[in-house]
C-alpha cells in the first residue's frame, strides 16, 4: 500500500519534470561508455531495467557471440554486450532508438548492426547464442513512436507475436534473457509463452527505486 502511495506521489510530483527533461538530447554515462539519450527514446536513466539488465549482460561470457537485442532503445545493453567482445544486432521499431543506438555505438568506437524492425519482421533469418530483451509490457495499444517502449498492445500481442517468431532465431544452445517489472502481468505473459511451448524461470531479483525487478531465462518446453 505504501509503495502504491508513494509511486502515486512521485508520478505527479516527478513524472512532469522527466518529460520536461526528456524534450531534449540528454548526455548519460554508464560507466566507461558515454551515451547521448535523443528526444524521445527510452531512457536509462529514469527507468531502472535498462541498468539492471545492463549489469547482467557484463557478467555473461559473450566473447565471440552473436547477441540480439531486441528494443534496444539508447543501445546501452548493446553498447555492453559489444564491449565484451559480441557480435551484436540491436533492433527497434522506433526509428529514432535505432538512429540513436546507431550514433552511441560509433561514440564508442563499437560495432553495432543496427536494424529498424517490428520484431524479428526486418531481421534476415539468423540464429544467435544470445537474446536479450527489456519490452514493454502495460497492455493497451500505442499511439506514439515513444509509447512504444511501454505499451505491448491489447491482450499482450507483441508477447505473442515474440514467442510466436523466436524459434525461427535460436538453437537448442541459445540463451535468452528477459526483464520485467513487479507491474507487469505475469501470469498472462507465462500463458503466451506456455502456448508456444516456452517457459520462464526467474534467474535473479532486483530491488531499486521502489520496485522489483526480476530477470527471467527463457526455455524451449520439452516434451518428456
């Protein structure tokens, strides 16, 4: 109850500031990587996933993989995971997370193949070893290009639509990480999975700014 209370009050008192903030390019640092946040793409900043996953990825061993992030937003996960030595595609519907991964990655001296894609619709058939993904999950349908970070469409679509297209890119080796919020509709998203014959297992749990947070490996269902 408290924690409802008190998300309420910073969302009236805090939420006006961000989006005043957020009208222009923004500088962020993570760690050593020196991003710039462009006028409506995601920011890592204000938003506690993307640096929780962000520190996730570092403890991956992704020397020589081929790593897919998927709404890859600023690129911060796709600017770590290259930093460690991965082959990385970073795809995003909004064209303006895409222009913006692609810019942080030449700030960094990193290479990034950076693709605008609803999904995996404008990806060429390939199999990576790891697949990454921070995706939106409050389910109405978006109207903007910046809601599209946050809203997965009525019913969990762009969640079926994910489990629907993802055999296509792993193999029986491929890992797959996933966040999602304490807010989010668990239930539902594990439902979709389970008819696509996928299932989530919690790997970790993350408290920060007010919520949980909690990263979940995704496994291809056997039949036995």
């Amino acid at each position: 109850m408290l924690r409802k209370v008190t998300k309420k009050v910073l969302e009236l008192v805090y939420k006006p500031w961000v989006v005043r903030y957020l009208k222009s390019d923004r500088p962020y640092n993570y760690k050593k990587l020196k991003l710039v946040i462009t006028k409506g793409v995601f920011h890592p900043a204000f938003f506690n996933s993307s640096p929780i996953l962000a520190k996730f990825t570092e403890n991956l061993d992704l020397q020589n993989k081929k790593v897919l992030e998927i709404g890859s937003g600023s690129g911060l996960i796709s600017l770590v995971a290259a930093s460690k030595g991965a082959i990385v595609t970073a795809i995003d519907l909004n064209p303006d997370a895409v222009a913006c991964t692609q810019q942080n990655a030449i700030r960094n001296n990193l290479s990034i193949n950076c693709i605008q894609s609803d999904l995996f619709q404008s990806l060429p058939p390939t199999i990576f070893d790891v697949i990454l993904i921070n995706p939106p999950y409050f389910p109405q349908n978006p109207e903007t290009k910046e809601q599209l970070a946050w809203y997965c469409g009525l019913n969990h679509g762009y969640f079926q639509r994910f489990f629907e297209q993802l055999p296509n890119y792993q193999k029986d080796t491929s890992e797959l990480f996933m966040i999602l919020s304490e807010d989010v509709a668990l239930r539902e998203i594990e439902q979709i999975a389970l008819e696509f014959n996928f299932r989530l297992q919690q790997t970790s749990a993350h408290f920060k700014g007010l919520e949980w947070n909690y990263i979940y490996k995704i496994y291809k269902r056997t039949n036995s």
